[in-house]
C-alpha cells in the first residue's frame, strides 16, 4: 500500500510541476508579446490596394473566352 502512496505522490509532483511550467511559459510569451509588439508593428506588411471593381465585367468577360477557346479545341 505504501508504494501506491509513493506512486500517487510522484504523480502529483510530476504533474504540479508540468502545470507550474506551463503557467510560467504563458507568462512570459504574454510579456513578451507585450514588449515585441512595438517592433513587431514596423515590419508588417501594408495591405494592397484591390483593383477597382469596374473591371470585374472585363475579367469575367476575358475568362469566359479563354474557357470557351480551351474547350472547342
């Protein structure tokens, strides 16, 4: 009986320590996300402009020949 008491306190400690482990991994990312976040702003992309919308018609027009050239051949 006394080593399942032995069992069941090592397994205790084990996973206490797996849980304070982790509760102090998730710490310091929120930290240093914080303290990166200036740095991280200057390198992100700046989104493209999307092409205006007249030539939708154009492109669809475009495809539409393009699909039928492909297929009667």
């Amino acid at each position: 009986m006394s080593m399942i008491i032995d069992g069941l306190k090592l397994m205790i400690i084990g996973m206490l320590t797996v849980y304070v482990f982790l509760l102090i991994m998730i710490l310091c990312m929120n930290v240093l996300a914080k303290i990166l976040a200036p740095i991280a702003a200057k390198f992100e992309k700046k989104p493209e402009p999307k092409p205006a919308a007249g030539n939708d018609d154009a492109l669809r027009a475009a495809a539409a020949a393009a699909a039928f050239d492909a297929h009667s051949k």
